[in-house]
C-alpha cells in the first residue's frame, strides 16, 4: 500500500448485558475515545462497527456488527481495524485466529486504542497477546463452569433456569412449573387440532378464531415440538407436569418429519430472507434434500407447502447463485464511469473532515467545502443511482476470480450486504441492489 495513502479505519465496539449493569461501560463512550484516536493517528474513519449486548462468549455467528466487518474486509474496504482493548475483540484464543486468518489474507491490522502492548509484528508481541487471550479464555470458561454448575443444581432441585416458559404453564413462588388452567385448554386443543388437519396455518386459525391467539404461525410450529409438554426439561424427564400425552406428541413430530424439511443442522442457506414470492409476497424460505454424496439446497414458498399458495416453483441455489452473479455483472458495468466519480467525492469528504478535526480549517470553510461535496454526490447519485454493490465489488479486483475464493459462509455474507431483496418474474430472478 503507498505510504502517503491514509488508512481507512474500521471502528469495533462491543458490550454485553451483564457488562453494562456491571461497570457501566456504553458503546457511546467506546465510540467517542475510538474517533479520538483514529483522528489523532489521521485514519479515514470509514465506519462504526457495533455489538450491543452481546457478550465475547457468543459464537461468532452471534455478533452481526463483526460479520458485517468481516464482510467489508473481505470486500477490500478496510485497512486497519480499531478497537479499545483486547477483550472488546475477543476472548478466547480459536475464535480470535478464526478472524486473524481472515484478516491476514486481506492484508488487514489492527490496533488497541489503550493496550499499544500488544504488537504482532513482534516475537514478544505475539506471546503477550497469547498469554493475554489465554487467560481471558481461562477467565470467561471458569464463568461458564459456573454458571454451568448453578443451573444445573437448580434443574436438579426441580427449578426452572429461565423466566421464559411457554403457553400452558406459569411459574409459581418456588421457581417450579406448573400447569395454566387459563391456557392449558388452548395447548391441548392446539395440538389435537394439528393432529387432524396436519396443517400448522389452520392450527394457527383456528387458535386465533377460538382463543384470541395473538402469536405468529412460526410460533405455533415451534410450540408442536416443545417438548416441555411431555414434561421434559432439558433432556430432564418428569420435570413437570405434561399437558400433552408422549402418545400424541410422538404422533405429531411424525408429521412434521414427513413435510419438507427446513433448515437444521450445519447447512449454509445465502439467499435466506431476500427471495420472495412473486403470488403471496411471502418470503422463499429454504429447503433441502440429500443425495448420495451432495446436500441440494432450494427455496420454496411456505405458503404453498401449507397449501395456502399456488405458486409451486423449487429454485436451486445454485440458480438463484448464477442469475444473481449475471445481473451483478451488469451492475457493474452501469455503475463503471460514476463510481470512481462518486468514491473520489467519499474521499475528498473524509479528507476534509480530518482537516477540521484537526483544526487546519474553520467550521465556516468546512460546512461550505462539505456541502458542496455533498450537492456532487447528490448529482452523481440522481444521475446514475449509485450502488453499495458496485462500489464494494469494483474494490477487489478482478470480482468473478475474487468470488470464487469465498467459502459459502463468506458468499452469504457478501450477498446479503449488497441485496435488499429479490423478486421473481416468470423464470427471472430480479435483485434489488443496496443503495448509497
């Protein structure tokens, strides 16, 4: 990279639940010292990544702010990476080296605003930050041992370890389930009437016709496989009273394992949430069958699949993929002579920022130099509608050899970053690209 290029900064914040009620920390404040620090090095703040809630413990599929930077350094976006210190990243040695492979293929650093310690480039760097992540693992599996242990002790006792119980029980003051009389009727009709309309959309009518259900259809499916109606609570049987005979529920996930299967297991749906309907609007959702040595990946409407919709067509993944991959390509080429245009006034814009910030201009020079960037882009955007997708797709090259690197994991996330959605016209797929 040419040295008199300034590094384009992607801001990282995180905090948990417990970590808020506990110190206070806010992503607020996390964000402020971050930009103090960016602009005192003269990084390009490109963006602010944030993580509300979530605790460094979660799976990695958990934390969408960092999946969606991750997206961004896949997409050549990002230069370095700023975060206030390392458990704010993470806190445990495999999920750190997961993203640090991600992030060393595409030429990415980064750097602890209040821990300049640690330093990778070093032979003594590398082991602080080894020792440093192995007793943030250490500390966050002694919490889950705990937290383990309590639970456990608490099922064992015949104590519920959750707030959250479903239709037809309550709580009483000993933290022990027991049974509704105001609900439990609605929960054993439910599943009587599923029995023999085997329909989960008629289940759902008649709940909200007869009991004033309010809940979604999804909901009721997911009630029909709870198995705390046998009285199991995490794999603990006779833990409360059943409201529904093992006789029947048996009889109920048979038909469910008879309709077309729904996503489970390790499979990688990309189009998920973006297809939809062309006769219902419902989303496609995504199905799938095995063959001998492959997983077939498609997406169905589930209107039709409740016999509620008439539009019948299963699209392959693999069709949907290289309709899209067409139509990207002519994105391309729409947006080829206004985006180097557009991203040049994106850069002038933040150049100036950092000017103001550092007081080489005054606030009147700013605001006239800034709105005036700002009317060009707007002229540019009228003109050609710019798109988000183009954008990210032109920063990496050659984009068709550069895709066909990506795992599935990172195609799904390429995908869903540049699509609004995509609706289907015959046999046509037409996306609808993110907008700038």
């Amino acid at each position: 990279m040419n040295t008199t290029t300034k590094k384009r900064a992607a801001l990282y914040i995180r905090v948990s639940t417990e970590e808020q009620a506990k110190h206070g920390y806010s992503l607020t404040e996390q964000a402020h010292d971050l930009r103090q620090y960016a602009e005192q090095h003269g990084y390009i703040i490109i963006g602010i990544y944030a993580d509300e809630g979530i605790s460094a413990r979660k799976a990695l599929s958990r934390r969408k702010a960092l999946q969606r930077l991750l997206d961004d350094v896949r997409a050549g976006v990002v230069n370095i990476i700023i975060f206030k210190c390392l458990d704010r990243w993470f806190r445990n040695v495999r999920d750190y080296y997961a993203v640090q492979d991600i992030l060393d293929q595409h030429g990415v650093l980064w750097e602890c605003s209040q821990e300049a310690i640690f330093n990778t480039t070093t032979t003594n760097g590398r082991l602080m930050l080894n020792l440093k992540l192995s007793l943030a693992q250490h500390e966050s599996d002694q919490t889950g041992d705990r937290v383990r242990y309590i639970f456990e002790g608490r099922r064992r006792d015949g104590k519920v370890t959750s707030g959250a119980i479903p239709d037809g029980y309550l709580i009483d003051e000993d933290k022990r389930i027991q049974i509704d009389k105001h609900t439990a009727p609605m929960i054993r009709a439910m599943f009587r009437y599923f029995v023999s309309s085997r329909n989960v959309l008629a289940t759902h009518r008649m709940l909200r016709k007869k009991y004033g259900y309010q809940k979604s259809d999804s909901a009721v499916g997911r009630a029909l496989q709870n198995r705390l109606y046998i009285g199991e609570y995490h794999g603990i049987k006779r833990f409360c009273p059943a409201l529904v005979s093992e006789k029947t529920f048996t009889e109920v996930q048979k038909i469910f394992d008879g309709r077309t299967k729904f996503p489970r297991g390790d499979n990688i749906y990309m189009y998920t949430g973006l297809l939809h309907c062309p006769t219902c609007e419902r989303v496609l959702v995504p199905a799938f069958s095995r063959g001998k040595d492959k997983v077939y990946i498609y997406y169905v409407c589930r209107n039709h699949t409740h016999n509620t919709c008439s539009y019948q067509k299963y699209w392959r993944e693999e069709q949907v993929e290289a309709a899209l991959l067409t139509a990207l390509d002519r994105e391309i080429q729409k947006y080829r002579g206004a985006s180097e245009e557009f991203v040049s006034l994106c850069i002038e814009q933040e150049r100036i920022k950092a000017q103001y910030a550092s007081g080489q201009i005054l606030r009147a020079e700013f605001d006239t130099r800034f709105n005036d960037l700002r009317e060009q882009m707007a002229g540019v955007n009228a003109e050609r509608g710019i798109s988000l997708a183009y954008v990210k797709v032109m920063s990496v090259g050659d984009f068709r050899q550069h895709y066909s690197g990506l795992d599935k994991a990172a195609r799904k996330l390429f995908w869903t970053s540049i699509l609004e959605r995509v609706d289907i016209s015959g046999d046509t797929v037409i996306p609808e690209f993110t907008k700038i």
